[in-house]
C-alpha cells in the first residue's frame, strides 16, 4: 500500500497528540502530589524542554509539587529536585504501565497486556459495517510508518510548531 509522502506528516502529527497537554490541564498546586506517567521522565534544571538533566524518575512514580510555572512543575522526589512538563505527570497513580512499544522496556521486561495491541472486535466490526475491512492492515501500516520517525525528528516538529513542552 503506497500512499502520498505527506502522509508521513500525518503520522507524526498523530504521535504528536499523543505527548501534547490539552488546554484545560488539571492546575497543579504547590504541595500536591503527582505522580510520571513514562518509563523515564526527566528532571531537569530548569523549566525548558532541553535543559540539562539532574535526575531521572521512573513510570508511577510519586511526586511533590514544589512551584507551578506555565506549564512547567518544580518538583521533589526521593531521586532529586527538578522541573518537569506538566504532560509528563497526572494527578492519580497510573495504574497500567505504558505500551511495549513507547518506553524502552525490553521485551523480557512486559508482560502480554502491554505487548498485545490487537484490534477490539468492536472495531473491526464497526470497520466491516462501513466498509472499510483493512483497518487492521491500516493500522498496521501507520504503526510502521511512525516507527521510522525518529525522536529528533519529533523533537524538531514539536519544537517548530511550539507543542507540548515546547510551548510558550
């Protein structure tokens, strides 16, 4: 299946959505608690998406809210103190470790609720009523197309179009 080069885009741009904080984020106050929602989420030394990195925290890890910044979080963990993106926390415990396929986990490491990413049945089903039977293969096609993405391609598209931790 061959379809146009600027579909590249779209796929980047689909991967995009899935690291930008919406408008209405939850207001984060100092003394709250959060806790990461990434197999590695840096602390850094200042509030900027390519600040250095004092610490690294690792996925559900709890958090304590020192100052509120824009959209940045100063925050304290057993680790160190640091300022991160307020897309790379949430205000409840994550109870599902991220995907197999976005952290850096080994495949040893999953377990087969994180490496299994089928289809639901209601999808496919919805997809047979309208036509559109190769969703499966379609998606398919999409994931292989995005892991060609590099993330300093990523990196340079968030950060020219000011998304995610790159807003001002």
């Amino acid at each position: 299946m061959k379809l146009p080069r600027n579909f590249k885009w779209a796929a980047m741009l689909m991967l995009t959505c899935l690291f930008v904080t919406p408008a209405n984020s939850a207001e984060f106050k100092k003394g709250q608690k959060v806790w990461t929602k990434h197999h590695e989420t840096p602390l850094l030394a200042e509030p900027k998406p390519l600040a250095a990195v004092v610490a690294r925290v690792g996925f559900a890890e709890k958090l304590s809210v020192r100052k509120s910044q824009g959209m940045w979080l100063r925050v304290k963990s057993g680790e160190g103190k640091g300022w991160v993106f307020q897309g790379n926390v949430a205000d409840e415990k994550p109870s599902l470790a991220p995907a197999a396929g976005w952290t850096t986990f080994d495949a040893s490491q999953t377990d087969t609720v994180a490496a299994a990413r089928p289809l639901e049945p209601a999808a496919k089903d919805y997809a047979q009523r309208h036509d559109a039977g190769k969703a499966e293969a379609d998606i398919d096609w999409l994931d292989a197309q995005a892991a060609l993405i590099t993330e300093q391609e990523l990196m340079v598209f968030m950060s020219d179009r000011q998304l995610g931790e790159y807003q001002e």
